[in-house]
C-alpha cells in the first residue's frame, strides 16, 4: 500500500513539472513577440539630388548713412520748433523758425545806402555832361572830365555793391526758417523756443532711413573667400523680409578685438529697418548644382558612427554615412547613400540595423519635398 502511495505522489509531481513548464514556455514565447517582433512605426523619404549653396553667416548691425544734426546757418533767437522726437519729416518741411526782425532792420538799411547811391550817381552824370560840354567848347582840359567819369565809375561799382549786399540779407532773412534737409524721423530736438543760436549750433538731429549700411564680422579663417561683389542675404528683427544685396567693400584691417573681418553691404529704401539694429548676413561663398540632402532627423549616432536607416521590403538597414554642409535643416550625404533611396525621416532613433518598420500613411509623399 505505502508502495502506491508513493508511486500516486511521484506522478503527480511530475505532472505538476510539466504544467509549470508548459507556462513558462508560453510566457516566454509571448515576451519573445513583444521584444523583438512588433515592428516600429515610421514616416519615410525619398532622397532626391538638389542645389545647394554654400554659405557663411553673421550677425552684425545697421548704420545710417543719412543721419544729418541740422544746424542754425544764421544768428537769431528761436521763435518755435515745428517738430518732436519721433516725429517723421518730409523733405523741405519747416523745423524751426528763428528771429528775423533784424535783418528785416538790415535790408531797410541797404535799401537806404541803395537810393543814397542811386541819387548820387544821377547827379555825377550831370556834371560828366555838363564838363564834356565844356571840354566841347575847350574852356576846361579833358583831365577834369575824365576825372568825374572815373568818379562816376567808382558810384556805379558801390551800387552795386549795396544791392549785392541787399542781396545777401534776402537770403539770410530766408535761412531764418530752417527746413528738413532730407525725409526721416526726428531723433533729438537739441534747442526750444527763446534759445538763441549761433552759426553752427545743432537744433535737431534727423535719422534717414534711405539708405543703410549693413556690418557684419565675419571670421579671418574665410577671408580669403570674401571679395566685393559677392551676393549676401540680410534680415533684421524689426522687418520680416529678406533683403538681397552685394558685399558693397571690405575694410582692410582685421579688428583686432575680435579678429574679424567687417563686411559691408548697403540697404536702400527699407521703410521697417532700422538703424542701429541688429542685422543677420549670409554671405553666398559657392553653389552646388547636385547634392545628395537628408532631413536633419534622418541622421543617428550609433557605435558604428553616424548612420541613416534605408528601408526596403518593411526592413530598415543601417547605413553608415558621411555628411556634408547643413543648410537649412538639411545635411548633405557625402557617402554611403545614392539617389531615390527611401531613408527612414521620423523614428529613427528607435530603430537598430535590420529592424521591422511599418511606414506610417500618407507620409512618403510630403516627406519627398523636403
């Protein structure tokens, strides 16, 4: 009896084993499906030969070249400023009137010497006259004529002197209105109403926004690949266009700061620039007509170096690359990938080499023009 008890328990255990067995193989095999056999899901791209340029980039800064500090042209006192800060100036517009009252004073006076003159001048031609007619007769010598003549000659020059003088008086009684020399934005308003000025003294400052000039500090390491000429792409923060212009010159000294070279390329009739803005330059060094180009995503880091995923039949296989100039976010291909290749854009880095994919609807067209 105790012979078949034990013979009964030996059984059961071993059936017990075995069910325990059959689990963990079952378990086993469903993890093995979850680890290694689910494919990974990707979006895809066809690369595809295109331009590219070659490039260097700067931040630099605007300058204005027209930025004129209008100043009095004559001595007067300010009767009113016409204009503010901030305020935008058409050309010929009045900024200022100054004081005119004493060349009014002045031209009354030249006009007085004017007729003074005048009159003098009749009454020597009355006595040429009458000692030609004299000398006509030989009661006097002509020496006595000639010398009225020449006296004559001498009120003539003074006449017009005096009326070359009322002259000038016009025109400084005109400079008493002082006018926008060109159309731009009031910076500083430098004197007000009851100031008095001399010759010279500033009255206001007047930024023009015609014409800028761009200065970018690019590296001495390509400044042998810089030359005037050359086509540069600006844009600044304060406008949301680009500008396309030409490196306008070069200085000739590099900064000694910085070791850079500046840059010049000029902007004309930009009414959103500003000067004294900040400005980003991309000089065009070269173009290329083809170049193999991989959305910037495409490119992972693996042991075997950097590596873009091709996918053929559901299957990425890793590629092993070499890569070029970026532009753009896009990395030119070098090596290790050819023309019409289908590479993996968005999960890549998931992948690893021979991977299962499945590639996500309706993404291979809108990833091909990239």
């Amino acid at each position: 009896m105790q012979k078949i008890i034990s013979t009964f328990f030996i059984g059961l255990l071993a059936f017990l084993l075995a069910a325990c067995g059959a689990s963990n193989d079952k378990s086993a095999e469903k993890d093995g499906e979850k680890k290694g056999l689910k494919p990974t899901l990707v979006t895809v791209t066809q690369i595809k030969n295109q331009a590219i340029e070659t490039t260097e980039e700067a931040v630099g800064s605007l300058e204005g070249l027209i930025d004129p500090t209008v100043a009095a042209e004559v001595a007067a006192r300010v009767i009113k400023v016409h204009v503010n800060p901030g305020q935008l100036v058409k050309k010929g517009q009045s900024i200022a009137t100054l004081d005119a009252g004493d060349f009014a004073m002045q031209r009354n006076e030249a006009a007085a010497e004017i007729a003074r003159i005048q009159a003098l001048l009749e009454n020597q031609a009355k006595i040429v006259a009458r000692n030609q007619a004299l000398v006509d007769k030989k009661f006097i010598s002509q020496n006595a004529v000639d010398n009225e003549v020449a006296q004559q000659s001498v009120l003539r020059q003074q006449l017009e002197a005096a009326r070359a003088r009322v002259g000038s008086i016009i025109h400084s009684t005109n400079k008493a209105r002082v006018i926008a020399p060109v159309s731009g934005v009031v910076e500083k308003k430098l004197v007000d109403t009851g100031d008095f000025v001399r010759v010279g003294d500033p009255i206001v400052q007047i930024i023009s926004k015609q014409k800028l000039r761009a200065h970018l500090p690019f590296p001495e390491q390509i400044g042998a690949q810089l030359k005037p000429g050359l086509k540069v792409r600006l844009t600044t923060p304060t406008s949301n266009k680009t500008v396309e212009s030409v490196i306008h010159e070069l200085k000739p000294m590099i900064t000694e700061g910085s070791r850079t070279i500046d840059v010049i390329a000029d902007v004309a009739n930009e009414p959103n620039w500003q000067p004294g803005a900040s400005v980003t330059g991309k000089v065009i060094l070269g173009e290329q007509a083809a170049a193999l180009m991989i959305p910037e995503q495409s490119l992972v880091l693996r042991p075997a170096g950097e590596v873009v995923y091709v996918v053929r039949d559901s299957v990425a296989y890793q590629a092993v690359v070499k890569t070029g100039a970026r532009q753009n976010g896009l990395i030119e291909m070098l090596e290790g990938l050819q023309a019409n290749d289908m590479i993996v854009v968005d999960g890549a880095g998931f992948l690893t080499d021979k991977a299962p994919v499945t590639i996500a609807p309706d993404t291979t067209a809108k990833n091909s023009k990239f």
